[in-house]
C-alpha cells in the first residue's frame, strides 16, 4: 500500500488541479471506482494479517503495526473519503490540497507499519 499512496500522494492528487473541471466529475467517479477494487481488497487482507499477526505472535512491535494501520483506516475513512465525496460533487483547488496533506500522513502511517515489520521478519 505504501506504492499506491506514493503514487497517489506524487501523481494522481496533484494531477487533480490539471483536469478540466467539466471533466472532473466524470474522471473523479472512474477513478474512485477503481481505487475501491485496488485498495479496498488490498487494505482488508492487510488488516485481517496484521490481525493474525497479533494474535499469532503478540509483542510490542506488532501491537505498533497494528496501531498504525489503525491510524491508517481512521484517516482514510473520517478524513479523506468525505473530501472525496465533497469534490464528487463540487471539485475546489482547496480540498485537493487538503488530499495531498492528510495522504502524506498516511502515507507516513503505512512507512511506520513497513518498518515496523522489518522489526518483527528481519530479511
């Protein structure tokens, strides 16, 4: 997930501002649509992992993981789903750098958790 937020944090975000607002709309749907197939699956078999993992091996560093993955899911769905809902229906310069801010975060949060994974399966 760390790839999709980079790119989505690097390219597609402030690719935003570029886009014809009267094509907007219709880009902003197609491209929620196909982020809800990518990381959708993919961040529910990461939360069902780092679950297992949990309660598999329980330490500190894996309780860490999960903590941010949970930081992860709380900004995504409170924070960044309603500024996409927002610009669905009324695209504005100020919520697409809103986007770009909290998926920095984000993508911080997911670093954290990749790091932290090293920690417990040390390569």
């Amino acid at each position: 997930m760390i790839g999709v937020s980079l790119i989505t944090q690097f390219v597609t975000y402030p690719s935003f501002i570029e886009i014809d607002p009267k094509r907007f709309k219709n880009f902003h749907e197609k491209y929620s649509n196909t982020m809800l197939y990518i990381a959708g699956p993919t961040m529910i078999i990461e939360a069902i992992a780092s679950f297992f993992l949990i309660i598999e091996s329980f330490n500190y560093i894996a309780l860490f993981s999960f903590f941010f993955l949970i930081l992860v899911w709380i900004l995504t769905f409170f924070k960044i789903v309603p500024i996409h809902n927002k610009i669905s229906i009324r695209p504005n310069i100020d919520s697409f750098k809103r986007l770009v801010q909290l998926n920095l975060i984000r993508t911080i949060f997911w670093l954290f958790k990749f790091i932290s994974l090293f920690l417990i399966f040390p390569f």
